[in-house]
C-alpha cells in the first residue's frame, strides 16, 4: 500500500548551517519545454536498476489569492491557427474537478503550492481572514505550500493561526465568524525564513514517499519565500524575522533531504520571472526574471523547480552538466492554470530519469464583464464545479454578499489605476490620486497637511456601475489589506528624501502618488538624489524647512515598499482603517469627482 504522510519527517534547518558548495551550472539560453526531459543516465557508481522506473505526478499551482469563487478572469490559449484564444477560468470547485481528473492519470501523486496561497483576496475569503481559503486547500488535499511574500500580509501572528488554527484575534477583523477554525491540514514549508532563535518559521522540507519495498520512491520538498519580502509587507508584522539568500537555503536542505531518503527533490519558492511573449502558457520564450541567478546557484541534485510570486506561466528547462535539465514551471495566478507534472524516478539508483510538466487550463463557467464576453472554448476541457467544495464557497459567498452589495458613494466615472493610454503601473493614475485626498480628508483631525499612496497598494480598478454607483465590494477590491491610516512630522527635506529613495539606484516597486495639493516630477536623467524637482505645496515650492503633518497607510508609516524614510518621523497618530476613509470620501458628496490631472511627471525615462 502506498503511505502518503504529508507532515511526515518534516524538517526545520538551523540559521548558522554550514552552506552546500555546488559545481557551477551551465548557463545557456532558456528552451521553451513540455515535452519529457532525457536523463544522462545513473552515475558510474550507482547501483543497476533492479526495479521499473515509479511514475509520481506532482500538480502544482501559485498565487490562489483566496480567489474561491470564479473570478472573471481568463488565460490566453494557442489557438492551433497561429493566433490565441481566452478561456474563462478559475474558481475552487472548478480546480478542485480539475485535480481530481489530473489524478486519475498517476497511480502515485502530490499537490503543492508556490506561495501566496491568501491575502491580497476578493471579499468572500478575505472578509473572513481567508478562512475559507484555506478550507478550501484542506478539502482539495493540498499537501505542502510555501510560505510567499502575502501570506505575512497579516503578521507573523496571524499566519502562525492561519497554519495552527484556534480564534485568537490578531487583526482588526473577527475571526471564526462562520465556524470554528481547525488549521491547515497541509504544511507551510519556510526555508530561508528564520526566527529569533535562528530557527525556520515553519519547517525547511517535507517528505512524501510512494510505494513499498524495492519500489519505494520518496520525494524532498523545499519550500521558501523571496529574500526581498520586508520590503513587501509591513514591516511590524514581522518583526523579529530575518529572511536569508534563497540558494543557500535551498543548498542546506539538498543534503537533509537525501539523508531522509529523498530521491528527487523538488523546491516550491516564491520568486519567479516571466515571458517576453506570454500567448502560450507552455513556453518559455524570452524568460528573464530575479528567478535566474537563485537557479544559477542551487546545487544539481534539485530535479524541479516550481516558481511564483509574478503572476506569470511558463515551462522551462534550463540546461545543466551532468544531470538532466533543471525544470522551471510556474501555473499563474488564481487557480486558472495547475501545472501538470510527471517524474520518472528509478528507485534502484535513487534518481529522477526524467520530468516533464504543461500547464492545464482549468476551464470554467463563461462570463461577461463591461468589458465583454468570455465563451467556453472547446480546444480545453471544461470542469464542472465540484458539489461539495461549491456548497462550502457558496456560504462564504453568501455571508458576505449583504454587506458587499451595499452602495458607498457614486462616481463621476471610471478610476483607474494608470492612466489612459499608460501602460507603466508605477506611474499611478486617478484612483491612487483619489485614495490619496481620501486619506487626508479623514486625517484632517489629526493635523494632515498632505497624505501619500503607494501605486502598488492599489489592486484593482473602481469602475462604478449603473448611475456611478459603486459597492463596498468594489471598494475592497481596491484596497482589501485593512491598513490603519497614520500621520507623522516631517520636514520638507525629510519629504523629498524619501520621494527620492523610490526612483534611486534600487528604485522602489511603488511610486508614491499624493494628494491634491501636492504635485512633484522624475526626472530620471538627473544623477541618483537629484531625480526630485519641481516639488510644490499648495501651489508653490516647497520649503525645505518647513514641517509639514503627512499620512500614509500603515504599510508605507512602517517602511514598507522600501521607503524606510517614513519611520523617522514624529510618533505616529494612529487613525482609522484605509478602507474606511474611501467610503467616507465617496459618501460625503452626491457624486465624487474622479481626478483628472497628472500631480507626478515622469522625464527622462
């Protein structure tokens, strides 16, 4: 009988470790990749095969972001014709049909994750602290995930509840609303995330073997986030927590893991790359990413690599000496793609002969959007939606749909978060610039002069719908991490220092856009520190010298999006939720002007 222990000989590595030295790789171009990847074949010293080579199917998938319900949302599929086609996909019953028939191909099989499996969440999941993600993962037997960038969204605390379970409050919203909180029935694996003590988070690696006897095969699992992660979540929320160079974590577990009996290993990081042609998800065309040199160092005994973190979808192999190809996969986002793997291991020499992936669409329901249509294509299957895992979203759905349904406020028109005819995020548009007056408005009381937000705080656009009208659910989507709002002293030189710290040599993921009686531009041929010019308040100059009371998400106040200038103010006065700010904006007046002019100019880039 085959064992399938999913927690079994989990292992948490040590801070001070040793580091594995490994052989140099290769370095070659990137090759689009589906079809099965050769071996070299069993080292001089290994033993002969005296058993068949055991088939394992790994399926993978990325940045699920609590999108439980379908989310009107496609993927772009090769048509057969030379041209594409979109293909609704998503939704947890959908993907949950979707897996059950991938399993049916494999005798043997595992399910894992790359990260960000919650937070950043449509309303149903993220109203209820991605609870019901996470019932979700359970119900559809989602072994290991590792830990990504969002899932410390929250804090250290919460995410500690989210994998143990229990009701304690650790955020402004209220737990167990619905039900009792069990835990995950998986495992968080944290490789280079290391506590206090010097300790993991959670643990390293985690096993899973097949088979028994002669034919037993056991399969490693490295699991990590990326080394950039403080600057991507509050920093308050992890304090305490140092996050380590991601290859050397990798290259402290290989060792570990063979030790336990490992005959492939298989690392799922939340690092990525993306494309330069994204109309097939199986290719690998133009590949570049902060993924390439973690790959360039990891030791050769990693057999596959299972990506996240951009949102992206690609199969690749890279080349390497010795060994077969590195393979490098990554399903997307939202559960619209699962990554389909084979491996090949020959349990006498204890190695992977071969691994092969593609990425499957999973097909769901058609839609319409102000957009368009999305139709059911037949070049895919289409899933149905699983009965058990709809009834259990349905709830959720449910619960949360009186409250998001209510109206806050009507609109002049569209808000979006770049402008028209814009294709750079960083650069904001009208809805950053009508967060911004909303944050100040609601921290006039605390003394605001100006009020500042972060373009990468912004996850969606605000398009009203009939009459301007727009829901409370729109307005979470748009800002659904419940940041407090707070406001701190600063000189004007202080101000323009961190406006500087965004765009210098390591330029910030995040532009800062501000309110409307602030307006700056960029100048990016000008030396690093001299990028700020034409820098105005009410109209004129800035003084340098003059202080100035200044609000910011809680994210932004505790350094976040590298803008660490933020936390060298006056003690903050703490105001009230983001969130709440917008909908008091919007309410305050019949209808709310959408802003039209450009408070940041970009030259020179």
């Amino acid at each position: 009988m085959t064992s399938f222990p999913t927690r079994a000989r989990a292992l948490t590595t040590q801070l001070l470790a040793a580091p594995l030295l490994v052989a140099p790789l290769l370095t070659a171009s990137l090759l689009a990749a589906c079809a099965s990847v050769p071996a070299s074949g069993p080292t001089a010293d290994a033993a002969p095969a005296t058993a068949a080579p055991v088939d394992v199917g790994i399926l993978a998938f990325n940045d699920f972001h609590g999108n439980i319900e379908a989310p009107k949302a496609s993927i772009s599929w090769p048509d057969g014709k030379g041209g594409t086609v979109q293909v609704p996909a998503g939704g947890a019953a959908q993907l949950a049909s979707a897996l059950d028939a991938l399993r049916k191909d494999f005798r043997y099989s595992a399910t894992v994750s790359a990260g960000d499996l919650i937070s950043a969440s449509p309303l149903a999941s993220s109203l209820f602290l991605d609870e019901p993600t996470i019932g979700v993962m359970n119900r559809l037997k989602l072994d290991f995930n590792s830990v990504g960038n969002h899932e410390f969204d929250r804090g250290r605390k919460e995410l500690l509840r989210i994998q143990n379970g229990g009701c304690e409050k650790n955020t402004l919203r209220q737990p167990c609303q619905l039900e009792a909180y069990k835990g995950a029935n998986f495992q968080y694996l944290s490789a280079s995330t290391y506590t206090e003590d010097g300790k993991t988070l959670f643990p390293a690696t985690g096993i899973k073997s097949f088979g028994t006897g002669k034919d037993k095969v056991v399969i490693g699992f490295v699991g990590l986030t990326l080394k950039d992660t403080p600057t991507l979540v509050s920093p308050g929320g992890i304090n305490g927590l140092r996050f380590g160079d991601e290859a050397e974590a990798i290259n402290r577990a290989v060792p570990v893991l063979l030790k336990e009996g490992a005959d492939a290993i298989v690392v799922l990081i939340h690092q990525g790359g993306a494309q330069s042609d994204t109309s097939d998800p199986n290719a690998c065309t133009g590949f570049s990413g902060d993924i390439d040199p973690i790959l360039a160092k990891i030791s050769p005994r990693v057999d596959v690599v299972i990506s996240g973190h951009t949102h992206q979808a690609y199969i690749c192999e890279r080349p390497r000496a010795g060994t077969h190809p590195l393979l490098l996969t990554s399903a997307g986002s939202y559960g619209r793609l699962v990554t389909r793997m084979d491996l090949k291991i020959d349990p006498a020499s204890r190695r992977v002969l071969s691994a092969s992936a593609r990425n499957v669409p999973v097909q769901s329901q058609a839609y319409t959007t102000a957009h368009g249509s999305v139709p059911n294509t037949d070049l895919v299957t289409q899933y149905a939606p699983r009965p058990d895992i709809q009834a259990y979203v349905q709830r959720y759905v449910d619960a949360a749909r009186t409250y998001a349904q209510r109206t806050v406020g009507h609109l002049s028109g569209s808000a979006l978060r770049n402008w028209a005819g814009e294709d750079n995020e960083r650069k904001g548009g009208s809805l950053d610039e009508l967060i911004a007056d909303s944050q100040l408005a609601a921290t006039k009381a605390n003394g605001a002069q100006i009020a500042f937000m972060n373009t990468g705080g912004v996850r969606a656009n605000l398009e009203p719908g009939a009459e301007g009208a727009v829901t409370f659910a729109k307005i979470y989507a748009v800002q659904p991490f419940g940041n407090t709002l707070s406001t701190r002293t600063y000189t004007g030189a202080e101000i323009k220092a961190v406006l500087e710290s965004g765009v210098g040599a390591k330029p910030s993921a995040s532009l800062l856009i501000p309110s409307a009686n602030v307006t700056y531009t960029i100048d990016m041929s000008q030396p690093v520190g001299q990028r700020i010019t034409a820098l105005t308040y009410n109209g004129q100059p800035m003084a340098m010298d003059a202080r100035f009371r200044v609000t910011m998400n809680s994210f932004l106040e505790q350094g976040g999006d590298g803008y660490t200038g933020f936390t060298k103010g006056t003690e903050p006065t703490v105001g009230g939720l983001d969130l709440d700010a917008l909908e008091a904006w919007m309410s305050a007046v019949p209808v709310r002007q959408v802003p039209t002019e450009h408070r940041v100019r970009i030259l020179g880039k």
